[in-house]
C-alpha cells in the first residue's frame, strides 16, 4: 500500500483570511500618511501666508509713515491662490496701526493670516 501523503500548504479560506486582516492594519497607516500630507500642505501655505504679510509690512514701513495707506483685497502677485489687504487705522495722532491679512483655500477650507504693526509718523 502506497502512503498517500498530503501536501502542506494554505486553503484559498486561509489565504483570504489573512489578506482581510493586513488589509485592515494597512489601513490605518494610510490614513496617517495622508494625514501627515495634509498637515504638511497647510503648514507650507501658511508660511507663504506668513512670509507675504511680513513682506508687504515691511514694505509698508520702509515707504514712509504718509504713503501708508489702506489696500482692498486683491490677489497676490506671483502667488494668485492668496489675496492680501492691508488695513490701516489711526488709534492716536502721529501713530498707525496696519494690520496686513493674507487669504488662501486650502482643502475646501478658507484660512487666513493677519499681522498688526505700528508705525509712528516722522514729525
């Protein structure tokens, strides 16, 4: 009487069992990746934000206390998803206060930077 020997190996139940299951911890570590993408996206755009408020303040302050004057929104140039307005308020006589607001959509989200500075008039 020939042995008749069974070979080891893995049922198609086995097999799709095991699949479900890394296909439910592969999960989780997708959603972190994306996650930490979009974290990163809004971390990018909110220093170009940033960086387009204290450049545009600066050049505020550079042009003299009487050229400072208040800015409709209006998109930026060169960087056409963010808009900047610049407003300017006269909290005593000899001082202003310009506040510069940077507006972009990020994710279907609108957010925004505001920087507020005070210049003093030269006379």
């Amino acid at each position: 009487m020939g042995g008749l020997y069974r070979e080891r190996g893995l049922t198609l139940i086995e097999v799709l069992v095991s699949v479900a299951i890394l296909g439910l911890l592969v999960m989780p570590v997708f959603e972190l990746f994306r996650a930490g993408m979009a974290g990163d996206a809004l971390a990018r755009t909110s220093t170009v934000a940033t960086a387009l408020c204290q450049e545009k303040l600066e050049a505020l302050r550079h042009s003299g206390y009487t050229a400072i004057q208040a800015e409709a929104a209006a998109p930026v140039p060169g960087f056409t998803a963010y808009t900047r307005e610049v407003l300017v308020t006269s909290p005593e006589t000899g001082l202003k206060q310009v506040t510069v607001i940077v507006t972009w959509t990020i994710m279907k989200l609108t957010r925004s930077v505001r920087l507020t500075t005070l210049v003093a008039g030269g006379g």
